[in-house]
C-alpha cells in the first residue's frame, strides 16, 4: 500500500504533461511525457495492484465490510446493475496478484474486508469470512492451539483469494490451499447462492478452486486447520544436482513438517548450491508461546537481501548468511504460526524507481535439473535484478480444473527487482516467455498470479484443460458479468 501513496506523491511532482488518457492502460504502460519511466497514475476510479503497473480504469470500487446476509445482498444488487449496465465486475481482497487479476476493466470493482472467523475444533475447521486474511486467521487461531493447514508464505492474503489462485505454501506434505476447503458459500452469476464443496456441487467447486473469481462471488468459507507446534530446524548445504533427491526424501520423512529450499543467485555460480531447510517438531510441545510477527532477524534479512540489487558480492554475503550466520545466529525452537505469520511489508523495497516482480513455476522432481539448466541459460543473461528463488512442495493436484500440479511438483518462487521503465518491462516480458517456454517443454507450468507476460498457446500448454473452464464460464455466466484481465488476456481468447 505504502508503494501507491509514493507514486501518488510522483505523480504531484512529475505532473502528466504530454500523458493523454485515450487508450491508456492498455498495450504500453503510461510514461512520463518525454521519458521511458513507467507511471502509475492513481483516483477513486484507477485500480492498481502489488505491481504498480496494472493502472486500470474501473466504473467504482466498493469496498465491503458487511455480515452475512447484507453482503449477499449487496453482491447480488452489484451484479445485477453490472450485468445491466453491461460492463464486468470482479472481487479482490489484498490485490497482491500483479496483472489486474483481481480488476474488472471499466467495471464494478469489490474489496472485501470481512475478517469474522469461528473455530470448531472438534471438526478441526474454521469458518470465516472470504474476505479475511491470514493475519486475522492467526490471531483467531494461535491462542487456542491452532494453526492453518496451507497458506502463502506471507499472512496479508485474502482467504477466498487464495482458494481463487489455488496458492501453495511451504508445510508439507501437502497440495495447494483448495485441497484444504471443506466448503464454502458463493454467489453465482445468475444470484443464486451455492454450498460447494468437494462432494456437493463439486463441479463449482473444482472450477472456483484456481478460477480467480470467473465462477461466483465467495462468501464464506469453512476450512481445516491443525495443530501449532514448536519446530526445530535443520540446514542443509549441497550441490544443485542433489537438490531434487535430498528435497523429496524430505518430504517423505513424516517428521518433517514444513521444508523449503534456496539456490544461490551469483551470476558467476548461479543456482549451482542448493540450501535444504526442514522442521520438526521438538519433544518439549508445552506453553507454546504466542505468534510473533516479523523478528529482528526477518528485518535484518530483509535489509541483505536489499543490498544485493546489482552488487554480486552482497548476494555471496546473503548467501553465507543464510547458509552459515543465520543458522548459527537464529536456527533455533520456533512455532509453526510465529514462522507463517510474515507480512509482505517486511521486504518492501522503499525504491520509488522499483517494483518487485515475482515469477513462480512448477516442475516435476525428475524435470528440476532440466529447470535448473535453463534458468542458468535464461537468467543471468537478461537485464533484470534477480534477487531470490525459493523452492517448495506441492502435492499433486486433480481437483482444481486449472490445476498447476497434475504430478507431485516443485514450486519455483523467483523474487525480481524490476526497474519501472518501459525498456524493463520489455525486457522483463522477454525473459517470462523465454522461461515459460523452456517450463513448458519439460511438462511443467507458470503460475497464473503474477504479470501477464506469457502468451496465450503458452497458457494453453501449461493448462490443458483452459478451454473447458472458458467453455463452463460461459455457460455459468452466459453474459460475462465476472471479468479481469486473466479472462479479457487469456482465457476469453479460447
Ligand atoms: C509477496 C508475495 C508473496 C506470495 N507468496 C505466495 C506463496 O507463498 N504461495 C502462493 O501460492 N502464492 C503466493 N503469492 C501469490 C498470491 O497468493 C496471489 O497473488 C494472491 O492473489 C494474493 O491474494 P490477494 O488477497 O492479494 O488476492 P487478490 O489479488 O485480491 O485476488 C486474487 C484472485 O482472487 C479472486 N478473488 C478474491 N476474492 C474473491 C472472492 N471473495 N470470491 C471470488 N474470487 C475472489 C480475485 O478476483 C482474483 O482473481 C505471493 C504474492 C506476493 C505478492
């Protein structure tokens, strides 16, 4: 949010002289008159996103805190003058994708803020609100014991969000966050309110999972949740080529409860090391303290991982330190919340000049070292700032229709420093279809969140079954009513 209110403040002092807005916000991104630098420009009507280059223009932007019932209400009059106006409308919570997923062009834009959440722990579940985030499941959760069962790395996210990308986080050994709903209510196209779940209205179900809100309006949503423990953890240095070994025997050990792993990122030696992490749980599991947030240790990583923008010598220093200092220094009993309980802000890069750009790709184990050989030949050669690759598990996946993981994969999370010029932006699409294309050869797939850099066969290779979920779209909302980009790029081209 913070980044916004910066380019507002740009935008005051560049002025937009020379910057007309006919046609804007389509194929090249605004610039300031006379220059290449990337401009966001911001209102009541423009909708940005975690990118800072989605500017899109909307009818109005609602934002929504209402209990059950009136927001039902509420959503179904939205749609009805949506669908009468003929113009889209489209639900987001934190807007953390970074291609307009989350915005309808020239439409009704809805921002849920709900955050009510009630435990059954008998049922180990949660029922909540779809527009609550993380950060409010943990708190309702931790002091009673609990934790959730699959979630992104980071707690700013909305919860039927994350159900609507299917996203992934690092507690193993499971599939995406879908796997994890019991059920949930949405408000379809035609008004009608549906119970979903995986043996009621499945085939809702399975499109909504990973359908980023094409399918209905979520509104509430009951999922699992397990045990908060404490962990201990266990570094692991090895040579890339024994990474996909090591990192499955991991998962396979049922002890280990959360794993992630890390690939150097100097160009000279780029992704030829391989950190492993694992935790377990410790023997001791009595008075677990509450959830901390971001420690010092976070803030401290946080400010390295800076330092490494175009200077090698801090990405080997960031290497050491997280294969050697920060082991030593904070390696030690942690609880599985206090691990989970991350906000984006603590990495945010304070560089008016920059955005961070992240990629994700999904790769089966045999195909990882074909991955690692093509990222060495993509990436370093490319003009961009690459700052970090984290690598995670991700079961396989055969209920969502847009499902990323057909066999068990590993997940390739790449953090890029993007310069907001057009000439990195170019540069930065180059490079997302070079990889995407060289992905998809081994049989593995990008993931939908992120800048819409690929192109539309690409998206068809690494989702198959793509038409049948425009095919049902449309015959669930025959007037179109429930758009963003990711249907007006993609998937309503099919
Ligand atoms: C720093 C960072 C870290 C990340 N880490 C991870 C990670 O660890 N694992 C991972 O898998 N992904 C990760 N992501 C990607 C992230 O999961 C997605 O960008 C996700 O969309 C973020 O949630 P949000 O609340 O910002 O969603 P939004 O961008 O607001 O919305 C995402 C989609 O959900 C739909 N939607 C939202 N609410 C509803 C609703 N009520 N009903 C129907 N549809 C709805 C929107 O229409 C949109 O299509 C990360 C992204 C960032 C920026």
């Amino acid at each position: 949010m913070k980044r916004f209110t910066r380019r507002a403040a740009l935008l005051g002092a560049g002025g937009l002289a020379g910057w007309g807005l006919s046609g804007l916000f389509r194929a090249d991104l605004p610039t300031y008159a006379g220059t290449d630098r990337i401009v966001a420009p911001t209102g009541d009507t423009i909708l940005n996103d975690a990118s800072g280059l989605s500017a899109t223009p909307v009818h109005k932007h609602l934002t929504l805190a209402e209990g059950d019932q009136t927001l039902i209400d509420v959503i179904r009059r939205e749609m009805a003058q949506a669908r009468a106006a003929g113009h889209p409308l489209n639900v987001g919570a934190a807007r953390h994708s970074m291609g307009g997923q989350a915005i309808p062009r020239e439409g009704t834009a809805l921002t849920f803020a709900n955050a009510g959440i009630e435990l059954d722990s008998a049922a180990q579940t949660y029922r909540a609100h779809a527009g609550a985030r993380w950060s409010d499941v943990i708190a309702a959760l931790d002091p009673a014991g609990w934790s959730p069962k699959v979630m992104q790395s980071n707690n700013d996210f909305g919860l039927a969000a994350t159900y609507s990308v299917n996203a992934h986080g690092w507690p193993v050994p499971f599939g995406p966050m879908g796997s994890t709903v019991r059920s949930l209510r949405m408000v379809l196209p035609s008004g009608d309110l549906v119970t979903c779940s995986a043996s009621e209205n499945a085939d809702l179900f399975n499109l909504g999972m990973g359908g980023y809100g094409l399918i209905g309006v979520i509104v509430d949503m009951e999922i699992e949740m397990t045990r908060n423990t404490r962990l201990v953890p266990s570094f692991e240095v090895m040579p890339t080529t024994d990474y996909a070994a090591r990192f499955k025997a991991a998962i396979q050990d049922p002890a280990v409860t959360m794993a992630y792993g890390r690939l150097n990122v100097e160009r000279e030696t780029f992704f030829q090391n391989a950190l492993l992490v694992t935790y377990r749980e410790t023997e001791d599991q009595s008075d677990l303290p509450a959830a901390a947030g971001s420690g010092w240790m976070a803030h401290a990583a946080s400010r390295i991982y800076r330092a490494q923008l175009g200077n090698e010598t801090f990405k080997a220093f960031r290497w050491w330190n997280e294969t050697t200092l920060g082991p030593a220094l904070g390696g030690g009993e942690v609880t599985r919340n206090s691990l989970i309980n991350e906000p984006v802000v603590t990495l945010d890069d304070r560089n008016p000049d920059r955005t961070d750009i992240l990629h994700e790709y999904f790769v089966g184990f045999d195909a990882f070292d074909s991955f690692v050989e093509a990222c060495q030949q993509v990436i370093p050669a490319s003009y961009q700032e690459f700052l970090n690759v984290t690598l995670r598990y991700v079961a396989q996946d055969d209920q969502a229709v847009l499902s990323f993981a057909q066999v068990p994969r590993i997940a390739a999370v790449m953090s890029f420093s993007q310069e907001l010029t057009q000439r990195a932006e170019a540069d930065h699409k180059r490079l997302t279809r070079a990889l995407i294309d060289r992905v998809v050869e081994i049989g593995g797939a990008y993931y939908l969140p992120y800048r819409p850099h690929a192109r539309l066969d690409q998206l068809t290779r690494a989702y198959p079954s793509a038409s049948a979920f425009a095919q049902a779209k449309r015959a669930l909302d025959p007037n179109l009513v429930l758009r963003n980009n990711l249907w007006d790029q993609y998937l309503g081209q099919l």
